[in-house]
C-alpha cells in the first residue's frame, strides 16, 4: 500500500513554539516523522514524504511546496493512504488497522475536528484539509461510495500542541519519545492528571 506522509519541512509544529525553540521544533517533528516512516514500513506500507522543501530522509520524497490540501490531491490516486507525519504513538498494528479497514474511503479522525489519515479505494475523492476536515471529508466521501472510520487512540493523537506531549511521554515507544526524555522533558502528577515538566538546564 502507497502510504503518503505530508511533512512541513521549514518551520514546523509552530504551535509547540512555547516549550519548543525552532531548532528543537525541527528536531522533534523529525523525530515524529520517523516514528511514523518506521511504523508504515513495518505494516508493510510503501511510504513517501511529501514535503514542503528538500530534507534528508531515507524514504522516497517528492517536494510541493503548494498549500497541503492542492498538493495531497496531486499525489491522490486510489488504492493510496495519507498519514500525516505528527503521529508519534502509530505502531504497524495501528497502520495495519487502517489498511485493513472497509470502505472505498476510510478516515482516521484527529481531535478538533481534523483528519489524521485517510485511505482512498476511489479516484473521485479528494481532500479538503483544516477547518474540520473530518466533517468534509466524511460528507463528500459518503457521495462517492462506503465510509470507513478508525477508531483508535492511536491514530487520533497528532501532537499539535503543548498539553498533548503528554501522550507521547506516556504512550510513546519510538524516536518522538526518546528525543523529549533527552531534551529534558518528564511526566509530573498534578490534581486530576498528569502534566509535562522539563529540567531547568533543557537536558
Ligand atoms: N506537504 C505539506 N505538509 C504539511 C503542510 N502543512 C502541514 N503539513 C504536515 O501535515 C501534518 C499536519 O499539519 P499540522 O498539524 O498543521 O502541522 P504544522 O503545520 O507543522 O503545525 P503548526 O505550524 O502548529 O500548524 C504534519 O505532518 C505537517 O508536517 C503543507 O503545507 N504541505
Ligand atoms: C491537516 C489538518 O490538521 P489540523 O489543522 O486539524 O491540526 C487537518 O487534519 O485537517
């Protein structure tokens, strides 16, 4: 299976700018980037990076710096799955899942509203990222055939802002997690639940 992984490769993950400089934003969507290429690969997936610029990666890669939704539908056709790249908690079995599926399109639905991956079985289909894409897509999919929708904890945890390094810390097994424990960062217990705490010297 044809997997394409959108990555932003200048000046990522902008809303981690609080805990993160934009040296470090680069370095932990890389990582995340990783965890995903290894997890896709292990699943039995053929992954390309579609990226916003050149980066070094070994992982076919094809630049299109048009805005995400024109240059995902560039590289749509059926038979492939989108799964974006800041998806740290993925494993083979959560890509398998996706695969394994039914529905000429099934989603993978991402809090607030967004689509976190996708798999067309259809030529019609085209994406419309942001503004609750989830919605849109599930609306224009259901006119061109069957809508299959994941459920999974796994696939519905895309790290976009600072409270959600939480569940990399907590659930993470890959690159992501590591890079965040060697940056200093840790679980700490509040009240009700935990929160990210990071060691005054960053290491
Ligand atoms: N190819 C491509 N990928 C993108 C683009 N915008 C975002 N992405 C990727 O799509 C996925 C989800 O996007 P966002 O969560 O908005 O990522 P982001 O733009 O780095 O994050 P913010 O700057 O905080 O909005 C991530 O894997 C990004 O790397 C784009 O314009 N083109
Ligand atoms: C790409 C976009 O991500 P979000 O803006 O929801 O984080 C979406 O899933 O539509």
């Amino acid at each position: 299976m044809r997997v394409v992984v959108p990555f932003a490769t200048v000046d990522p993950k902008t809303r981690l700018s609080g805990p993160l400089d934009p040296e470090e934003r680069r370095e932990f969507s890389r990582a995340m980037l990783g965890d995903v290429l290894e997890s896709v690969r292990e699943a039995g997936g053929e992954p390309e990076v579609l990226a916003t610029a050149p980066l070094d990666v070994d992982t076919p890669a094809t630049v299109d710096d048009r805005p995400l939704t024109e240059a995902v539908n560039a590289a749509l056709e059926p038979e492939t799955a989108v799964v974006m790249a800041d998806l740290p908690l993925l494993t083979a079995e959560t890509i398998e899942g996706l695969f394994e599926t039914p529905g000429d399109v099934v989603l993978a639905p991402g809090r607030g509203g967004g689509t976190n991956a996708l798999l067309s079985r259809e030529p019609e289909f085209r994406v419309d990222y942001h503004g609750g894409s989830f919605l849109k897509h599930r609306a224009s999919a259901s006119e061109i055939g069957s809508v299959g929708v994941v459920d999974s904890h796994r696939l519905a945890t895309d790290i976009d802002e600072p409270a959600d390094l939480v569940e990399v810390l907590i659930h993470g097994e890959g690159r992501a997690v590591q890079w965040l424990r060697e940056a200093g960062f840790s679980l700490v217990r509040t009240e009700s639940r935990l929160a990210v705490d990071r060691a005054p010297d960053g290491r």
